[in-house]
C-alpha cells in the first residue's frame, strides 16, 4: 500500500494512517517508510552522474519471437489455471 499526494499536509498523512488501520488486519505489524523528496532527488542526481560517467547501452538478447512465445504461453497457463 503507497500513495502520492500532491500537497503533504497532516491532513493528508491523517487520511492515509487511516487507510492502513481500515486495510491492514489488526494481527499484522505495519512498518512505515517516508523518504524526503529533496533526498530522493539528491539520490537519483548522484547515481546518474555516476552512470553518465561509463554509460552502457541496453541490448536486447532476446529476439521478440521469443518473447511473444513467452507471453503467449503465460497466457495459456492462466487461462488452464496452473
């Protein structure tokens, strides 16, 4: 369970503390984790600098035949229920 909220003000914490107690069964431990966004962003600034530095290319190793036969077949196993 997260949300995002455009504005963070008590009264939107409030509202989603009480999303979790509605939701979440009163047997089960709730752990809360609030990240700063000026730290996120901080965080993902660095790590694109670091990247940028030795950027590798993606490559695909799988030809799309492949993955459609992949797709197809999870379908499959849905549809028979395994």
């Amino acid at each position: 369970m997260g949300q995002s909220q455009p504005r963070h003000r008590g009264r939107e914490f409030v509202r989603f503390l009480q999303q979790v107690e509605g939701e979440v069964p009163p047997s089960l431990e709730v752990h809360l984790i609030m990240n700063c966004v000026r730290e996120l962003e901080k965080a993902i600034y660095e790590y694109l600098a670091a990247w940028n530095e030795a950027p590798k290319p993606f490559v695909w190793k799988a030809t799309a035949d492949s993955i459609l036969g992949k797709v197809k077949r999870r379908k499959e196993l849905n549809v028979t229920g395994h």
